[in-house]
C-alpha cells in the first residue's frame, strides 16, 4: 500500500550467473573482500567506488585549498576555516533557499560574506598576536573557531537545529558506459580544477601573487622592499575564507543537510589533507585530498565501513613517516 | 519601593497559596473520614530543553489521577509534582525531597533516560516504587546486571524495537533481505540494529551487510555502493531523524529501491518526509490506532486539553494508570506490597496495548507501526511481541 517509491519484489532475480557457486559462501559473510556479488560488473563496481572517493575528496579539496594557501603566506593553521566554511554553506543556503536569490548569485554573496569574515577575523584574533610564539595564534584560531559555531548555534543567528537544504536543481545521473555520474560530481570537479588553476594563476601570474610569495619568504624583508604587509595578509585571508564559502556552498548542494557544526570533520580532514600532500602547496593540497578521499571511500567499500577512519588515518601516518613534509613538500632545510 | 512592592506581592502569593494548600488539606480530612491516603509523586522536565515532553507527560499523569476520581482503592490519592529540568543533579534533588519530605509512597518518572536512572537509584535504595512512562534505557531497571525491585517503565526497551521491526519486515513486508547502517558510537542505534538483525534472521531472513558509519559522518557513498549492488528488500535505518533524512537521500540516488525501515527516532516533524516516503518505523503508540481505548483516550484528551495526545501524554497516562491499579489491588500504602502487584500486573489494558511485566520490570506489550504517506504519519498495524 506504499507510497511512490514501493520497490517490486527483487529475491526472485539475484543476479549470480557466472559464479554462483560462490554465492552462498559468500552470503554467510558479511564483508567479502569485494563487498559485492562477485559478478561480471565487478570492475564497473570498483570504478564507481573511485568515482565516489573523487567526489569526497574533491570536496576536502575545497577546503584544503583555503587552508593549504593560509598557511603558505601567513605560516598559521587557520583553524577557523571549517567553520568560516560552515558559515558560507549556511549563507548560501538562505541566498537560494530562503531570499530566492539564484545560485550563481547566492554563491557570490556567499563569498563576499565570508571574505569579509575572515578579514575581520584576521584583524581581530590573528594579528595582535603576529608576533607572539606561534602557539598564541594557534589557540586564538581554536578560540575563533569555538567562538563561531557556538554563536552560530544561538536562536537568532542560525540556530542549533539542522536545517533540510533543498536543491537549487535536481541531482541527474549521467551513464557512460555502465558508469554513473552525476552533475554535482562534475560540478564539484570543475569548480576545484577552475579554483585551483585560477589560484595557481594568481600566485605565479600577478602582483599580489608575487607580494604574497614574498611575505610568505620573510615578513621584514618584504616589508622593506616596500610591500604592504598587513593588507596582503588581509588579501590572503579574504580568498581563503571565499574559497572556504563557495566550498561550503556546494559542500551543502552535495550533501543537503546543514548545522553550526558541520565544519569541524571536513575542516580536520581536510587540514590533514594538507598536510599530507605538503602544507602550503597548493597541488598538494588537492592532491592530498583525492588520496585522502581514495583511501576513506575504498576502506569503506572493500575493507571494513567500521575501521574506515582508523584505516584511513593510519595510513596517512605511514605516509608521513616516509615523507614527513608531505607527498609535494619540500625537504631541503630552510637556508639560515 | 519596588523591592517592598515584590515583597508585598509575594507574601500575598505565599498567603494564597498556603490558604490554598490548607483548604485543601482540610478538604481531605473532611472526606477521608474513615478513608485512607496515599501520596504519590511525579517528577518531569517542566522547564528546559525537553519542557514539552514533561508537561505532556504531566497531563497524562493528571488525567490519570482525575479519572480514577482521585482514588485508588480505598485509597485517597494526594500528589506532588516536581520538576527536574531534565538535569540528573536536579532529578536527585527532587526525589530526595519527594521521599524525605514528602513522604510519597510512590513516584510517576522521570521523562528522559539520563534523569530516570538517577533518580531510580535513590528510589530503589529507599523502597519507594518508581515508574516510567517513557525512560527507554535498560538501564534503568537494572543496574550491573541486579534488577532494582521497586523501578518499573511503562514503556519498551529500546532494543525491543529491533526485534519489532524485523518481524515485521518478514511478516508483514515479506521481506527475505535486508542491510543494516548503524552509527557504531550510539548505544540506541547498536541495539536496535542487533535485534533486528537477530530475530531477522532467525525468521529466516538473511542481513547481506551491516555497515557502520560515525555521527559526523554526511558521505555515505561508499556502503550505499555496495548495497544498491547487493539490492535488499529492506535498507535498515535505525537513527535520529535528521541522519536518517540525509541516508535516505542518498540512498535513493544511489539507486536503491529498498524499502526503509526505522525505529521511534523518526518520530518528528523534521524528518525529510518527502525522501523517507513509503517508510516504516516502529514506535509507541498513534492516534489513529483504531482500537477503542486510543479513540476514548484522544477524545478525552482533546477534551481537556484541546490537542491530541502525543507518546509521551499517552506513555504517561498508561503509567500512572498501572500504578493506581497496582494500588488497589494491593490496597495497601505499603511500596512493597505495591511492587509486588505491580510486578503482578497481567494483561492489564493500557492505551498502548495489553501489558505484563518481565522478570527486569519491562512491559511485554505491542509496538505501532507506522509509515511515512502522502507527507504525513499513518497507522500501519500493531505487532505484538
């Protein structure tokens, strides 16, 4: 007497042809090593399970970029950025959801918000510590961070409860040879390729590219030279705390459920990510993202759904035991 | 000025209410000439971030009490009601007082689970009886495995709903596969998905996975993968509501076409009603319940109370009904005498169903099945353990 979606009867049909022999033996377990039937789609299987592991870890790519290019130029681990990325998911979700803004609209607000935030985040909680031991910042940043989700959490700001974000459009799968792709896959992709380049651009490419290089090389020295410190700072906290929004942005496209807390899992991974792929490297940080993605979604699959994290977190140990810069860090010692 | 103003005020407050009081004190002596009396108590969250499931479950108490006429027995009933803000601390205090102050025989509480197993102690320690309309927790019957004798609920366990579940995946459902995610750190979600799992498939069903993910997860890509290649008749999902909302989404866009099945943690207006419809959950009760005692009980209170009953109003209401009954057929003030009639209690016609006691103080009684239709919350079918 169901609803829309009341599914035919499937036990009839089980589709074990070629090695039903191993059915019932596998049946008895619960996690084969290939998590499947083992049919004839057993490679399609595996590549949707990738495919699955990219769209994760280009999601802690767009994290990991703010995060990663932060770190480059102002030598802090901005740890307010997940949750400067919570509040551009939440900015964009009342742009399209609440003020009927369109997307492309609401994500530049998004943006703009969160520049400004993280601008006035800097002002406030980073730079009176400048010069202080580096652990001073960091707790600051912890503070910063706590700060914003619980004031994030007060009825009249956001609110404690998780908000349903409804889609600006509908999620489509495109099949391609067996293979099932959605457009929020591809749009998380494209956004962290154009994201990434335009980045990679604005470093190498442009003037306020090369002052950030040149503050991130040594402060005084650039200061000589005649560069303006403290706005290139500013100019850094402000594109990595928009890139933070447009990630949080279509961070709650994909997964369609928001709250004040929602930027302190992504933001960890996502710090790890860059961590593993070099910090302060802007490829390393996506780089580090899709294997982080890779290795979380493949233990899930074909290893074990509740060893994932410790699998996943215990390999990146390993791989920081071997490269202890990360995979794209630098390992020549800093000329004194 | 003002302060003398306040004080004014609140001596008049203070005056009334004492006049109140012994007016009403004197009443009783009056009628109770040759008639005994009994005080019980009642302990809820009347303030706090659960205030409304303590004032349903105090109108439940109280209509309990005015429909048995304020007796039980020969028994007059006096009551005392005490609000512990859903905080154990203050649970304790409140059923300190109830029991050295007070003097109560016997106690209706508390709501949530954290606040009944303080407080159950301290009753059980002092041989009062302590019964819970909704405290879920086995715990709270039982301590390290040693039943406290004088603690009972008037609701399910949670693992029950497991096990109500299952069945009616197989029976009702006829479902012959089923895969389960659970959040590995939530003990409601664990016991649930291990008594479906058990009595699934001791009804001959076969669970082909069971995965686990943690609470700060959102990607669930990964396991649904799996399971839409492993297409189950049931995708088991026994989470709070907002979690369930967003597996649910991702499920279907997975391609998985399986029936979802949850438990009681569904039961609110925020769930995603549209991705969850055609889904069951099992839970305590619904007004739609097409039995006669739940149509009588809804019509009463919406009388009284102008709204329908939720499960907590209900929950409660059966509670202090097995516990007035429990006095009368002790007809005794003595709690342990009481205890054990209401250890006793056999069949004994609640709102919710039929119900005994197990040997742990748990009711063996049905669960409600319900689904999510057109947008809303429809009665389904009642399944008796």
């Amino acid at each position: 007497m169901g609803g829309g979606e009341k599914p035919p009867p499937r036990f009839k049909n089980r589709s074990i042809t070629a090695f039903s022999g191993f059915g019932p033996l596998y049946r008895n377990r619960q996690h084969s090593l290939l998590g499947v039937d083992m049919g004839v789609d057993v490679l399609e299987h595996v590549i949707g399970q990738v495919i699955n592991g990219l769209q994760l870890g280009f999601m802690y790519a767009l994290i990991a970029l703010g995060y990663t290019m932060v770190y480059g130029v102002v030598k802090l681990i901005n740890f307010a950025h997940g949750d400067v990325f919570m509040v551009g998911a939440f900015v964009g979700y009342l742009g399209f959801n609440q003020w009927g803004m369109p997307v492309p609209v609401a994500v530049l607000t998004s943006m703009a918000v969160c520049a400004i935030l993280g601008v006035v985040i800097e002002k406030i909680a980073y730079r009176p510590l400048r010069y202080a031991p580096k652990i001073a910042a960091l707790i600051s940043a912890l503070g910063v961070s706590l700060f914003l989700e619980y004031f994030c959490s007060l009825k009249f700001i956001f609110g404690p409860n998780y908000r349903v974000v409804q889609r600006p459009f509908e999620e489509v799968h495109w099949q391609l040879a067996g293979i099932s792709i959605s457009n929020i896959q591809v749009m998380v992709m494209v956004t962290v390729l154009f994201m990434l380049l335009m980045l990679q651009y604005l470093l190498y490419r442009t003037k306020v590219g090369m002052a950030m290089r040149t503050v991130s090389l040594d402060h005084d020295a650039a200061r000589l030279m005649g560069v303006n410190v403290d706005s290139v700072i500013s100019v850094t906290f402000a594109i990595g705390s928009a890139l933070a929004a447009a990630g949080g942005v279509l961070y709650a496209i994909a997964y369609p459920q928001i709250q004040p807390f929602m930027g302190i899992m992504p933001g960890l991974k996502a710090f790890t990510a860059a961590v593993l792929g070099g910090i302060g490297i802007i490829p390393g940080a996506v780089l580090g993202a899709l294997i982080m993605g890779q290795v979380e979604t493949l233990t899930a699959a074909f290893l074990s759904s509740q060893l994932r994290d410790a699998i996943a977190f215990g390999i990146l140990i390993l791989v920081l035991l071997v490269r202890p810069c990360g995979i794209l860090g630098k390992t020549e010692t800093e000329k004194v | 000025m003002l302060t003398n103003k306040k004080v004014l005020v609140l001596m008049i407050l203070v005056l009334g209410l004492a006049f109140v009081l012994t007016g009403c004190g004197g009443d009783n002596k009056a009628t109770s000439t040759g008639e005994k009396v009994i005080k019980i108590g009642f302990i809820g969250p009347l303030q706090g971030d659960v205030k409304t499931f303590g004032e349903s479950t105090k109108n439940g108490f109280l209509m309990a009490i005015e429909q048995a006429g304020g007796k039980a027995g020969d028994y007059k009933i006096e009551y005392v009601i005490a609000d512990d803000r859903n905080d154990a601390t203050e649970a304790v205090n409140t059923a300190t007082k109830l029991i050295t102050q007070d003097k109560v025989k016997a106690i209706v509480g508390s709501v949530t689970s954290k606040t009944t197993i303080a407080a159950s102690q301290l009753a059980n320690d002092n041989k009062v009886v302590m019964i819970t309309g909704t405290g879920t927790s086995p715990k709270v019957t039982v301590d390290n495995d040693k039943r406290k004798d004088f603690i009972f609920r008037g609701c399910f366990i949670d693992p029950f709903q497991g096990t109500v579940g299952a069945k009616f995946a197989t029976e009702t459902l006829k479902a012959k596969t089923a895969a389960i995610l659970y959040d590995q750190g939530n003990d409601y979600t664990i016991g649930l998905s291990n008594f479906f799992k058990e009595q699934f498939t001791k009804s001959g069903g076969q669970i082909l996975s069971m995965e686990a993910y943690s609470q700060t997860d959102v990607d669930f890509s990964a396991v649904l993968t799996n399971i839409a290649q492993q297409k189950p008749d049931i995708l088991y999902l026994p989470d709070y509501y907002q979690k369930v909302s967003l597996i649910g989404k991702q499920a279907r866009e997975k391609g998985i076409n399986a029936i979802f099945l949850g438990g009681d943690g569904w039961d609110s207006t925020d769930l995603d009603y549209a991705t969850m419809e055609g889904g069951y959950f099992t839970s305590h009760y619904s007004p739609d319940d097409p039995r006669p005692e739940v149509k009588t009980w809804v019509d009463a209170y919406k009388g009284k109370y102008n709204s329908v009953p939720d499960a907590f109003a209900t929950l409660g209401y059966d509670a202090t009904n097995l516990l007035l009954n429990a006095i009368k057929t002790a007809n005794s003030d003595d709690p342990a005498k009481i205890k054990d009639a209401l250890q006793a209690s056999k069949d004994f016609s609640a709102v919710t169903g039929k119900l005994s006691f197990d040997k742990d103080g748990n009711p063996i009684k049905p669960a409600v099945i319900l689904q999510i239709k057109d947008g809303k919350q429809a009665y389904v079918t009642t399944v008796t353990p």
